[in-house]
C-alpha cells in the first residue's frame, strides 16, 4: 500500500491489455477470521495488442496467495512471481485457465477498498483498483469479463448472499453453512464487481419496463432501518421510468438490488445489479432526514441507477476517462432532479456548488482537466471537476445541439459503444456524428483545466441605437498548463429596457424577427457583438442560466443589480443579480472600520423579496441566502477569513435588524401547513420558515427563541426540527443551546445518521464548534473514527464549513487537521486524502494564515509512511 516515491501514470502511455479475460469464476469462502477467494479465469491473448509473447501481469493488493495453477497443473517457484503488488507469469499459452486462490482478511480491513466489513456484514467497492483487493486480476476497465460468483457463508449470521446479476443456484453445506451463486450475463470490468453478505431484512417491490418485462426490486438494510426504504424505492421507480421516457433506456436484468451499509468511503457505488450506498444516501424517513437529505438521495438513487447504462453497458476505457460515466451521469441525475423539483433551484444549486467548490478546484494546486493527462492515484481523482464540470460540459453540448440532436446523439452513443470501454472523445464524437454540428474546438474543455474568465464591456450609441458589447475570454494557466487557447462557449444572454421589458436582439445586418434571448457562441479571445436598433440603453443579463461553467465580469452598478433582482424573466440571473449585489456589500466591508454602514437598498431589496407574493416562493428562499463564506473566499484574492467573516456577520445582523417584522411575518405565514409533503412548494415554505428563525435568533430576538424552542419540541420532521436546533446553536442563547442539543442527542441517539447531523451542526458552527469542543466531539462515545461518515460530520463539516473557528489565526485549526490527516492516513488514505484539501489551497490566503496552512501540510508531508493518496494531495499542493 506504501511507496515512497509513487508513480506517475500517464495517459499517453496507454496501451491495450495484453490478455483478455472472458469469464470469471468466484467462489468466496467467508469466516470471521477471513477469506479465502477460489478464482479461475478463462484468458486468452489479446488479437489487437501485438505483443506476443508478453507475460500475464495481474494487479494485486494485500492478498496472501495460496496456490496458483494454469490448466490445472499447480504452477511451481519460478514458472510465477509474487511481487506483492502484482501476480506475474512470464510464460502462458494463447488460451488458458488460471486458479488463483487468496486469503484476505475483510475484518482488518480499515480502507473501506475491496471486500470489508461493515457493522456484521461483508461488503464490497471495488471502484476503482478494489477489487485488486480480492484476488490477482487485471483490474483495469478496459477487461471486460462475465462473472459467477458462488458465496459460502454461516448461514445464521449471513442468511442473505449477494453479488451481480441472477441469482441461480443456492443450497445447504455442513457446519451450519449455505452458498447461493450468481451469474451476470454482461460482460463487466472488475471495478463493477459487488459482494454483500449479511443479516438484512428484504424489502420487495416491482417495476414492469416499457416492453413489459417484470424486474424485482430489492432494498437489504439492517433491521432497524426496515422503515426508512420507501422514499429511495419509489425514487428508484422514478429514475427506471424516467430513462425510458427521457433516453429511451430500459433496464436489463431481472432484478435491481439496492443495498445500505454505514461505512463508506463515498456515497454510493454502481455495482451492476447490486447497488451499495452509503447509508446516509438511501434511508430516510420524515423524522430523521432532511429536506436537503431527501433529495441528496433521490438523485444519487438516480444517479446510480442510471450508471447501467452510462457507465455499465458503456464504460471506460481507462480511469483518465472517468468523466465520461461521471460526468454525463451527473447531467443526467441533474436533468431528474429538475423534472422532480423546481428547475431553476436546482440549476442555482448547481451553480453554487460549481462556483463555490469547482472553480476554487480549477484554481488550486490539484487543478486537472476533466480528461486528466496523468494521476499518481486515481481515488484523488473523483473530484468537483470530474463529476460537476465534467456534467456541464455535457449540458453545454447539450444546449447546442438541442433536445432532439442531443437524444439523438445519446441514442447513437449507447448504440455504437455498446458493451464497449471507451473514451470521453467516443462521446463527443457521436455526439457530432449524429448532429452535423463540428465539435473540435468544444473537446478543449475535456483537456484545458482552469475556469474562464469571460470579462464583457459594452457601449451604447445613443444616434445610431447600437448597443455593442465586447466579450474577452481567457483561462487562467494551471500547474503543468500554461499559454491555452480559447474554447468554445454558449454564452446565454438577454437585453432589459428601463421599464423591465426584455429588448429584441437584433444582430447587425439581421433580417426577419429578433429574438428575445440568444445563445451566442464565443470561439475567439476577442469577439465584438453589434446589437441594432435600441432606443435606450439597455441593462445585460448575462451567462442566463448559467449556460457555461465560467467566470463572468462585468461591471454592474448597484443600481442595475437591484433592477435585474426583482426584473429579470431568468429566474436564475434574478438570483444571481441578489448574490452579486449581497457580495459587493459585503466585500466593500471586509476590513473597513466598525463604523462602516451597510447598504441600505440591500435592505430594501430584500425587503421587496419578502414581500413579493408573486414570486415563486422556492426561487425566493433560495434568494434570501446570504452568499456563503466559503464562495466569499474564492472570490477574494487574498482572503481575509476573520474579516470577511466579519463582514458578512454584520450585513446579516443589520438585515436581521432592518428586517425583523418581515422575517417574523414570513416565519408566521410559513408554519402549520398541513401533512409534512416534499413538493418544491412545502420544502420552499420549510426553508423560508427556517431562515427566518436563523436570521431572528441571530440578533437574540426573544420572540423568535420562543418560537425556536416550540418548534424544536413540536416539529414532525426533521427539517424543521433541525432548523431549529441549528438556530438555537448559531444563537447567543448559550444555555438553550446546551439544552436543545442534549434534548436532540438523546432522542436520536441510537439513530446513527441522525447522530452524524448532530455532530455537524456543532462542528459547523462558530459557536459551538471552536476546536475545544470540536476535540470533545471525537471523544463522544458515538464518534468512531473506523466511520467515514463521522469522520466527515466532524473533522470535514469543521473545516470545510467552520471556517472562521478553523482559520484561527493562532494556526490551532489547521494543526488539528494535520493531526487527524495523520491519524486516519493510516487506517483510511482515501478519506485522509480528501480531508487534506482545505489545506491544500493555502496560496488562497492572506499571509498570516497562508504561513500556517503551508507548514501543516509539511508537518503531513514529514509523516512517516505517508500512504499514495495523501502524498499525491500534499507534494502537489506544495510543489
Ligand atoms: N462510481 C461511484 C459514483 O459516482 C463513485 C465511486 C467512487 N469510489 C472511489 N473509490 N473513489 O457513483
Ligand atoms: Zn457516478
């Protein structure tokens, strides 16, 4: 597992595979104290590799190898060789079998990667080099096998065996013991490969496809968690139904299993027909999951769902092209998610996790294309970039092309690449194939990392009514990339006059109707457009929709914020107007004296807000959030955490201040609305209602702590019931603080994704969560650190979301991270890995804390033994 030195793999070194595995024949010998894995694998050379006489190399990891035979003769010291990482025999026939029979040990395994257990089960992830943890294979996507696998376990302990595709024969063995074994028809890489065997009760239901074949669905979950399966099902169903209708994709086993297991890496995994999630990723019940948390789980049920066949059927033909699963995958969860729910929340929600996470992503050390070039370790690749860019760029194909071409594109993709391993560039070239459209200078988004910059000036000509905007592209140089050339951006925009009404586009030397929105195409650094025919100056709405994934500057005025706020068509641009304008008051405060005032049309424009009974009440509650410190960070050059933590205090108490009947008004119109429902109307309500209550108990009203404290007892759920709770902590209320979160821990304790939100409400906030008590939380007899999930609810929620208490300018934050990177770099790498990457932004901050950061990450670099993933993360990040 360690190197000290590892190595760099290079996507222009790609070659094919030498060999060639057509079937796989598992049988898994499951004890507590391990076991033991009988593989045999039917090989044969591969006719397009040209090397000859090449000598079969399987990847390995942590396998203890017992025997190996070829044809059936035991291969003897010397006709094989164990490098510990690899299996290599230097000498095999064009066809053969070979048995290789491992032993590993699942109850030892700390890294979550390959067989492991999981509170009494065992359970798999193989994704993406696991199952190199199992047994010698070589675990590379482009292998493609049919799979068997026979499960023998204890049958009281581990009445359920599962593994992918049909099951198709089980029965009785001695000693108490039993096997099923499974076969899957489809040719799949290792990394799809799924095992779970435990003591889980069965949920059932049913889905009939739109040729009329009856697929059985299955949910396992540990017996306490027999009533939090519904809302996943019935989103199942809804994902099943929605590729056939929107991509005209039917599933294609007899069953679909969906598993649940409370020690993840991640959050959930595509194993062909066996789904396993994390937990808090698939159960939910009205009292214990969130709004938020119900459509998280939605959509990765989706997303998962929807891998088989944007990522099982068609895969990919090396980890460099993870994208082309992930990516498109993603913009096909993101398509559901809005046709479930409001459309333009969930593109602001995007937007925000794309500008607040990616781009500060794209501008940091570990900055990589959504093709990377090279990686040391591919898990540090499951990145913001990969997933959410790597969605966008397929939206933004999308939006070119059309529904139609696009569906059309997508048809002919499956149709083509069908059972195949292939690249992010076999995407986009069905993608041209079927649409006429020339896509050359689009593929620059697959290879450029770095977010553009598109900055805009306009002038207007009062004589002639030319409007004429200038719009610059460039992109930033990132590590290894420099000097890039310009790419191909859908830049939505529209024109408002004075009165709010949208103004025809109208292209010089254009003839017949203008449009009242267009899509311009950006190829070129420089492109100069020459608008005809306005008699006013009119206000831009630029990038509507967020149609790409870039940085846009232009110099608004207040005044024309406040007037694309509350009058521009594009929900979105309305928005994002709010957000710009919250960020220029808040940025014009950070660091100015005490005495500095705040902008009081704020104050009135969210006022309007609150009191605009017209506008979509979802929209509205998203546009009462305050711009998040972490996006305020991103945007400054050199970020002043306490300052602009200051800044943003003050701007929310002197809203809260300005505010307090409308907020109390709003928090009254929102509350007892009937039966707990999850249109986006009622999560609208919850929300308006919550934030109320947040901004009131900001400021001590003792109106609004009566009201928390009625609402933390009475709620029905627990979104409403958490709202409360997080007002309460966020509070100065400091004995009703203790009171509410001793109340909630015990009433949820034995409720572990209930007790992972109580610790993040802490460790998330600056008054409950300063390291002291950050340090009691990971003493708390329910904190575990063999759990990634508390791992993540109290060491990720205090550095990623805490950061005024973690950028304590005394250093303390950032050495507790080093200390607990350190800690888990042992057990964990994966999650050590990705815990690093506050850290790893260093060059982001002002000097006193940029200092500090850079001389944790040496303390994790001087460790000793420092596992691939967190060398990886830390030597780039200091380079
Ligand atoms: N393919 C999974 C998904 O996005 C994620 C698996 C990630 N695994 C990992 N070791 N990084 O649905
Ligand atoms: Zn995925």
């Amino acid at each position: 597992m360690r190197t000290n030195q590892p190595q760099t793999i290079y996507l222009s070194e790609y070659k094919v595979p030498a060999y060639l595995v057509d079937q796989v024949d598992l049988r898994f010998e499951l004890f507590e104290d391990g076991a033991r894995v009988h593989s045999t694998l039917t090989v044969r050379r591969n006719p397009d590799s040209g090397e000859s006489a090449a000598p079969l190399f399987l990847h390995g990891d942590s396998l203890q190898l017992e025997s190996v035979a070829l044809n059936g003769s035991p291969l003897r010291t010397g006709e094989f060789e164990d490098r510990g990482d690899a299996l290599v025999v230097p000498s095999v026939p064009e066809k053969f079998e070979l048995q290789v029979v491992t032993w590993i040990e699942p109850q030892n395994n700390t890294r979550l990667e390959g067989l492991y257990k999981s509170s009494g089960m065992f359970c798999t992830q193989c994704e993406a080099e696991g199952f190199r943890c199992i047994t010698f294979y070589p675990d590379r996507p482009d292998v493609m096998a049919r799979f068997r696998t026979r499960i023998e376990a204890d049958k009281s302990a581990y009445p359920v065996l599962l593994s992918n595709g049909n099951p198709v024969d089980n029965g009785e063995l001695e000693n108490g013991r039993h096997f099923v074994t499974w076969e899957d028809p489809f040719p799949k890489p290792a990394y799809l490969f799924a095992l779970v065997a435990g003591d889980l009760v069965e949920k059932k239901d049913t889905f009939t496809t739109c040729s009329g074949r009856n697929i059985d669905l299955r949910m396992y979950v540990e017996p306490r968690n027999a009533k939090k399966c519904d809302f996943a099902m019935d989103a199942l169903k809804r994902s099943m139904r929605w590729d056939e209708d929107v991509y005209g994709r039917e599933y294609d086993l007899d069953i679909f299993m969906i598993v649940a297991v409370d020690d993840f890496n991640m959050g959930a995994m595509e194993n062909k027909g066996l789904n396993i999630f994390n937990s808090s990723c698939v159960l939910a019940s009205q009292e214990t999951a969130t709004d938020a948390a119900f459509q998280r789980i939605e959509a990765i049920v989706a997303h998962e769902y929807f891998h088989n066949w944007s990522g099982n059927r068609v895969t990919c033909r090396d980890w460099f092209q993870l994208s082309l699963k992930e990516g498109f995958t993603v913009f096909r969860d993101s398509q559901f998610s809005a046709d479930m729910g409001s459309p333009t929340v969930k593109r602001i929600e995007d937007a925000t996790l794309l500008r607040t996470a990616q781009f500060a992503e794209d501008a940091g050390p570990m900055a990589h294309p959504v093709r990377p070039a090279s990686y040391m370790e591919i898990s540090n690749f499951y990145t913001l970039t990969i997933y959410e860019k790597g969605a966008e760029v397929v939206r933004m194909i999308h939006n070119l092309l059309g529904d139609e071409m696009f569906r059309k594109g997508s048809d002919l993709y499956f149709q083509r690449h069908d059972g195949q391993a292939v690249t992010t560039d076999d995407f986009v070239r069905a993608m041209e194939d079927a649409s006429g459209r020339d896509l050359g200078q689009f593929r620059l988004w697959y290879e450029q990392a770095g977010t553009p910059v598109v900055s805009v000036s306009d002038e207007y000509d009062e004589s002639s009514g030319i409007y004429r905007l200038t719009v610059r592209q460039s992109i930033p140089d990132t590590p290894g990339q420099t000097g890039k050339k310009p790419q191909h951006i859908p830049f939505a925009l529209g024109l408002l006059g004075a009165d709010g009404q949208p103004l025809p586009l109208k292209l010089s030397g254009e003839s017949g109707e203008a449009p009242l929105e267009r899509v311009l195409e950006l190829s070129q650094a420089e492109h100069c457009f020459e608008f005809e025919g306005l008699s006013e100056r009119p206000v831009p709405s630029l990038l509507r929709d967020f149609s790409a994934p870039v940085r846009v500057h232009y110099p608004w005025t207040r005044e024309q914020l406040l007037f694309l706020m509350s009058h521009d068509p594009d929900g979105f641009n309305r928005w994002d107007a709010g957000q710009r304008l919250a960020v220029d008051v808040i940025q014009s405060l950070v660091g100015a004296p005490e005495s500095a005032g705040v902008e009081p049309r704020l104050v009135d424009a969210y006022r309007s807000l609150l009191q605009d009974s017209e506008l979509d009440q979802a929209l509205m509650a998203k546009m009462l959030q305050l711009p998040s410190e972490a996006y305020l960070i991103e945007l400054a050059e050199q970020a002043d955490v306490a300052a602009i933590h200051q800044a943003r205090e003050k701007v929310l108490g002197y809203l809260a201040e300005g505010l307090r009947d409308e907020l109390m008004a709003c928090y009254r119109r929102n509350v007892g609305q009937g039966d707990y429902q999850l249109t986006p109307e009622a999560i609208a309500r919850r929300s308006l209602r919550n934030t109320a209550l947040g901004w009131l108990l900001h400021i001590g009203d003792q109106e609004a702590l009566a009201l928390a404290k009625e609402q933390f007892r009475g709620a029905d759920n627990m979104t409403d019931r958490l709202g409360a709770l997080r007002a309460l902590v966020n509070s100065d209320f400091a004995e009703d603080r203790t009171q509410a979160l001793e109340a909630f821990y015990k009433r949820f304790s034995d409720d572990p994704q209930v007790v992972e939100l109580w610790f993040s409400v802490q460790a998330s906030s600056d008054r409950a969560g300063q390291l002291p008590q950050i340090r009691q939380l990971l003493d708390h007899p329910a904190f575990d650190w063999k759990n990634p999930n508390k791992v993540r609810s109290v060491v990720g929620a205090f550095a990623a979301q805490n950061l005024a208490a973690f950028h304590n300018p005394d250093g303390s934050g950032y050495e507790f991270l080093a200390e607990q990177v350190c800690r888990l770099d042992d057990s964990n790498p994966q999650i050590a890995a990705r815990l690093v990457a506050p850290l790893t932004r260093w060059r982001k901050f002002a000097p006193g804390y940029s200092k500090q950061m850079k001389s944790a990450l040496e303390r994790i670099r001087d460790k000793a033994e420092l596992s691939r993933d967190v060398y990886e993360v830390v030597h780039k990040s200091l380079a």
